[in-house]
C-alpha cells in the first residue's frame, strides 16, 4: 500500500511538472481552469495522507524545481497556495527550501505575488516565517532575480502598493533595534532602479524605520553616510524626493536634521541634498509645492539660513517643462505655499520677485496664468496683487 501511495506521489508531481512546459504555450485562462480543477485535486489527494509521504513529495518537487507556488501567484490561487502552506508548512525547514525555489528568470514565488499586487498571497508566504527564521526571511524578501530586484522592490511597484509595503516592513521590522542591523546589510542592495529600502521607508511614511536606518547610517565612516542617504534611485529621486511627494513631514525633518551632527561638511551636503534634481530636473520643492503640507515647504527653505542667494535659486529653479515651484502651487491651489514662495523672495530682492513671478513655463504660461487656467481666483488675485505693488518699488 505504501509503495502504491508512493508511486501516485511521484505521479502527481510529474503532472505538475507536465502543467508548468504546457503553460509555456497555453493560454492564461486556460492553464487557470486546469490549476484550479485538476490539481487543486491532485494536492488535496497528496495532504490526506501521512507527514511522511509529504515530507517525500515536497522533495521531489524541490528535486525538479516544481514551481507550482510561482504558477498559484500568477493567477492569483490563493487557496492553492494556503493549502501548501497549511499541509506541508509545519516542516519549516525544508518548506523554506521549497520557498526558495526559483524560475527562469530567477524570481520566487513571492517575487511573482508582490509584481502581480497579490496581497493575501504575499502574506500566506510571509507568514512562514516565525522568528527563528528571520535571518531567512530577510534572505527570502531581498532576494535578487536575473535584473537584481527584490520581492520588496516590486511589492513598491504593486498596484496594490501600500498595503504591500507595509505588509513587508512590518514583517522585517518587528520593533527591535536589532532588526535594523538586518536591515543595514542590504539597505544599499538595490535593482537597477537603485531603489533602496531608505527610499521605501521614506515614501511610505515608515518614520520610526527611517529614524533608525540615520542612526545607524551615523555609525559609518563620513563618506558612507553621505552615500547612503543621499543615494538617487532610477529617476534620480532621493529619500527627500520621496518624503516631500507623499507629503510625510516628519521623514523630512528626520532626513534634513540628520545632516545637522555632520560638521561643515554636513552643513554644505544638506544644500547640495536640497537641490538634487530628478531627471524631470524636480526638487524636493517641486513635490512639496504639489502637496498639501506647507509644513515640508518651510521646513526645505529654512534649512537655507542666511544663504539667502542659494534659496532664491532653489526656488526659481525649473523642471523640465520650465515649471518652478510656483507654477506648482499656483496650479494647484495652494495658496499658503504661494505666499511662502513670495514672502521669501520679495523679502530680499524686489526686482528677483518680478522676475519670478513673470517666468514662464515651455508653454508660455506664468503662475498667475495656471491658477487662473485651473480656477484659482484668490491666488490669481493675489499673484496679480503682489506683481504690481513689486513693479511701483
């Protein structure tokens, strides 16, 4: 009888291994009423019998790099994947093995679940791993597939994308500063897109992470430092670009005050962080002026001081599109930003006002003509207002 249990194991994973050559060729749809009847059978007849018999079939799956998890997460089986997880997931160490298993193009199942914004699917294969086998999850969700990104780099990419990250940060970072020296061994590992785990944590508000990741950042060598926190990932967005576009204030704070135990050099990398352009040539302050928080706007143009040229500069600088920052907030509506843009230039140089409030972007509109484009009356009124009583000086 055991032979023959045996024998329909072997079988079984045969049939499996058949599914995954013909779901090169078959159609999506297709191979999903297949997975979900036949071997949805095939695996509920494998976890009724003993630990034993599984123990065997997980081997065999292992030995021919069955990728059954990888085909579940594509099309969204979460109940194939709970039940693997259920049957054979109380022998974590081999499990994890299995876990590990890659495709061609070197990614885990749970690099496939994060790209496809599989949430529950994420947190089934997540929820593996106890604390014993932390080290392991770190290895398992840093993994690098053949275009070295991570199943936390693609969970950021996610159309599910918030709830993914924090899915994922929680699960790395369970509140002891001991795990953020796990966190240190591959916060400067990144895809091609050099989206590293401080951008992470900066655009999705995890500031208790951030903090953590400057301290020990503080404990490497001068030049490291700046490297880690001033890192640009593919569109040459820093951590302060990702901070100021979702509008999370206290990563600001942290990230701009970091700088402050940093010397002179601090003080002269801080401006050089501040004026960092993406490569739609944005600033912090471009993101900043879109958003609702006049907050992370004063707190990027006091870091300034007394360099007040320097500020000026930083603020009529333009994008791409020759927008500036006022472009942006008059666009938008965001008619405290527009007066902190003009109190501080108009403060030191009324002819520099004129001039910026009479710049024009690549289509030939000036602040004043987007606030007006968009139904801004007051900013118009007060743009308008501010032009005329700068040109009788």
């Amino acid at each position: 009888m055991k032979w023959i249990l045996f024998a329909i194991f072997i079988f079984a994973a045969w049939i499996f291994f058949a599914i995954f050559i013909f779901a090169a060729f078959a159609s999506d749809k297709l191979v999903l009423s297949l997975f979900n009847g036949l071997f949805a059978n095939v695996l509920h007849l494998a976890t009724t019998t003993g630990r034993e018999y599984k123990k065997q079939l997980i081997e065999l799956l292992i030995q021919k790099k069955c990728d059954v998890l990888h085909l579940a997460s594509v099309h969204g089986s979460e109940e194939i994947v709970k039940t693997f997880v259920d049957q054979f997931g109380k022998d974590k160490k081999q499990f994890i093995e299995f876990l590990m298993i890659e495709n061609e193009n070197k990614q885990t199942a749970l690099h496939v679940a994060s790209y496809k914004g599989e949430l529950k699917i994420v947190e089934l294969l997540l929820n593996v791993f106890g604390k014993e086998e932390k080290e392991k999850l770190f290895e398992y969700v840093l993994k690098q597939d053949q275009r070295n990104k991570t199943a936390l780099q693609m969970a950021a990419y996610s159309t599910n994308r918030h709830a993914m990250v924090k899915l994922f940060l929680n699960a790395l970072f369970d509140g002891e500063e001991k795990e953020i020296k796990k966190l240190m061994q591959y916060v400067m590992k990144s895809d091609k897109s050099k989206y590293t785990i401080l951008h992470c944590a900066s655009e999705y508000g995890h500031d208790k992470i951030v903090k953590l990741l400057l301290n020990e950042f503080a404990k490497k060598k001068k030049e490291k430092w700046f490297e880690y926190v001033m890192r640009e990932d593919h569109t040459k967005n820093t951590a302060l670009h990702s901070a100021s576009h979702s509008n999370h204030k206290e990563i600001v704070q942290l990230l701009l005050n970091s700088f402050n135990k940093r010397g002179k050099e601090g003080k002269k990398k801080v401006i050089e962080f501040l004026m960092t352009e993406n490569k739609y040539k944005r600033t912090a302050l471009h993101y900043a002026s879109l958003g609702k928080c006049e907050e992370i706007v004063k707190l990027l143009l006091n870091k300034f001081g007394d360099d007040k040229k320097q500020l000026i500069e930083y603020m009529m600088k333009e994008n791409k599109r020759k927008n500036t920052a006022l472009h942006f907030a008059a666009k938008k509506g965001r008619e405290v930003i527009v007066k902190l843009l003009l109190n501080e230039v108009g403060k030191e140089d009324k002819q520099k006002l004129i001039e910026y409030l009479m710049m024009k972007n690549n289509k030939g509109k000036t602040a004043e003509d987007l606030a007006a484009k968009y139904g801004h009356p007051k900013i118009v009124k007060l743009l308008s207002q501010e032009l005329q009583n700068a040109k009788k000086l």
